[in-house]
C-alpha cells in the first residue's frame, strides 16, 4: 500500500486519485463539524462549494429535512442555520436532518478529492475509524489536507502524519510519498501533543481570536468519535460498520 | 521579519508575493545547477518555461554568446547543448555564456515567483550565502520550493528548513508561518545528514536510478559556492557582493 499527502488541493494533479481511497484532513474545523454531526444523528452532510450553491440546492430536499451549515473567514454564512462550530452540530437540532455545507476549506477539498474511489473525511476526533476505514479499503491512500486558501495548515498536516502512523502501526507494509515521509516526522514532533498543535498553528491562533476557542479543544479530542463520513452519490454519510 | 513556505508554486496565492523576497528552492538539480554556473562564470540564466520558448529566445542574444540547456523526466531536451546536470555548468563550456534554461520544476517556481520584489534562488550548495542576502533584504520572505510537477518535494523543504534556521540562527526576530514551522521540524531531523535527505526523497532516487547519482553528491555540497543567483530583469545574475 502506498501513501501520499498533498498539503492542499491545489496541489491535486489531474488523475492523482485514479484507482485511490481518499482521506480529507481538516481538523480546524470541517472535519470535526462533519464527523460531529454524522455521529449525533444527521442524516447526510452535503458538501458545497459556495454559499449561493447551498441556497440553490435547498429544493432537492423534503421540507423540514434541510438546514443550511457554514462559514466564510470562521464566521457563519449570513442567513444559514449553523456555522462551521462543532457544538453547533449537536442535539435535537441536527437529528435526522440533511445539511448543506459550504466551508472555506474543508468541503472545497472534500469536492476536489471526489474523483477517488472512496473518500473518508478524518479528523482527530476519529483518526483510528478513519485510519481502520481506509487500511480495510485496501487502496492506495491519498491525505487530501484542506489547507488554507491553497496554502500549508500545520494541524492538517500533524493529523495526516497520525493517519500515517497508525497505517504502519497495523503491520501493513506502506509505501511511503515524500509528503507522507514529513508528516510521519512532524507527528513523531508533536506525538502525545495534540493540544499543543492547535495552539501553535496559525489558524487555531486566529480562531482562539475570534472567539471560537472552545472548538479547538472538541477538535483535538483524539479518537472521541468512532464514525467515518464517506462519500456518497455526493452526499457524507456514516461508513457503514 | 515574517517568513513563510509554499511547498510548489501551485500553491501561491495571486499577490501572496507582494513586498517581499522570495527564495526559490529546487535542490535536485535547477538551484545547484544555476548556481554552479554563475559561480563558474556564466553571464546569465534566462528561465523558460518550455523548450520551444527557449529555442524561440535564441536571437535575441549575441552569436554565440547563448547555450540552449534543460531537462524533461530528468533527460535533456533533444538538440539542446546541455541538460540539467551541474556538472556540465563548469569550465569554458559555459564561461561568458547566456543559458536559456527550462527545467520541469525549478524553472516554472522561479518564473511563478517573479513578481516578488527580489528573488533568489537557494540549494544547500549557497545555502548561507542566500539566506544572508534575504536577511540583509530585511523584507518578509517567502520560502518557494519547486516541487515536484505541482506535489511536494521533501529535500526543497528540509533546504527550506535550513534556510529557517540560518535566519533563526541570525538572531533576527522571525514570525513563522506553520509552513516555516515545519520545514524547521524536518530541518531538525535531517541537521548534519544532508546525504541521508538526498538519498531518502523520491526525485533522488530516481534520479539516481536513471543515472545521475552523481548529481546528489554535488547538490548535498552545503555552502561551497558563495553566489546568489538573483533575477533582474527576467534573467538570473549573481547577485552583486
């Protein structure tokens, strides 16, 4: 099995997930808002591009059955239901609903990473379902990190190179690209620390600002959540067990 | 002095250049190939992006003043004079030369980074040298490792890494973006085991499985030029002492 990790999806080359299971890393806070919202009862998450996008589609769903979730610069879509928090994605609130999501970072790279065969979102909230989820796949595995606006994310990163020890860890014989290479080192960096990258990443900083502080420390709950959203027929649903 | 990385030009933002200098990073081989050049006494190196663009700039230059060179898939262009291996950017062959150069990935960063207000270019053979001309520049710098066709490259970013530390190591205050956070973590694994970097990273050993590992030994060279090809004009120049 080899492993590779682009640090943002522009760096996703035509063709790069032919034949691979994709796993898309946005740990501040897509990934956690999503995974949150699956393991509390929504019924799908339906990544969108654009605001405009979540508001056109909102007719394809039963009335009652649709919310709209997301920000732009950490703060919620003027209009929408939910931001992009992940407490907001808790409770009677989202049970059994269908959320439509658009994300600065998150669902654009959940959309850029649709050509895979399989795509998984993971977090650190369930890095070891996600890490199970793609290892079972069989696959070559492709990290999607979100990255912001094109560029590196540090927390991104540190998560893919937790995807990539624990690949190893289960005994599998890995491959391993030059971006998983670093993230297997900056992990080793910051292994038992989880906290302390979000601490230290630039845009944990700037949310800790704006006064979304409290999400980093649901997003740094290692392993709390045993759900894995997949892609499918463009919606994020539970992997099946 | 704030200093970021960007892991291939695709991921630099329209604008995310502006009022700064950039260094452009392609270890194997463009950076120790135009530095070992204009060390060695070329006049010039004209990045281009294809060959057809360099054949096509041939009359702008002197009779004989100019040398077409440049690689694709690591082999040189058909009927071109030279490749891109440094060892053939020494001696008389290339003295009082103009190179129009294209190269896979070193010449397409440093043609994405040209709106840069200056712009370097770095390997570990002129690491200090570079990294003394950004610090005396005193502008926020951007660290542009070329990458691999659009992916990362993990020797640009450990040479990346030490460029960090060198400015660290001056003892300038720096704000580090989490891309220069983490070439500095990768940098600390590699510290003092440059060999081991070139022999780890995938261009490296393809390279050397297609008959160039003698390249890696010339392009580990820490600091033996002291040059800093700098562009000026659309055309790399040493920078002036």
């Amino acid at each position: 099995m080899r492993v590779d990790v682009v640090f943002s999806p522009a760096a996703l080359a035509p063709g790069a997930l032919a034949g691979r299971t994709a796993l898309v890393v946005d740990v501040i806070r897509a990934s956690t808002t999503i995974a949150t919202a699956l393991a509390g009862g929504a019924r799908a998450i339906v990544p969108c591009l654009t605001p405009e996008e979540a508001r056109a589609r909102v007719p394809e769903f039963p009335p009652g059955e649709v919310l709209l979730g997301g920000e732009r610069r950490a703060v919620k879509v003027p209009g929408f239901s939910l931001g992009n928090s992940p407490r907001e994605y808790m409770g009677e609130r989202i049970r059994e609903k269908t959320i439509l999501l658009t994300t600065s970072n998150g669902t654009r790279a959940v959309l850029a990473a649709r050509e895979a065969v399989a795509l998984g979102v993971v977090g650190f909230v369930n890095l070891s379902a996600a890490s199970r989820w793609a290892l079972d796949a069989g696959r070559d595995v492709t990290i999607v990190c979100a990255g912001e606006l094109g560029g590196f994310s540090l927390e991104d990163a540190v998560c893919g190179g937790m995807v990539v020890e624990r690949l190893q860890r289960s005994g599998a014989g890995l491959v391993l690209g030059d971006g998983a290479k670093a993230v297997g080192l900056l992990f080793r960096h910051y292994d038992g620390r989880v906290s302390e990258v979000l601490a230290d990443c630039e845009w944990g900083r700037e949310l800790a600002r704006v006064g979304f502080g409290a999400d980093l420390d649901l997003c740094g709950r290692v392993d709390c959540l045993s759900v894995v959203p997949v892609l499918s027929g463009g919606r994020l649903v539970p992997a099946p067990p």
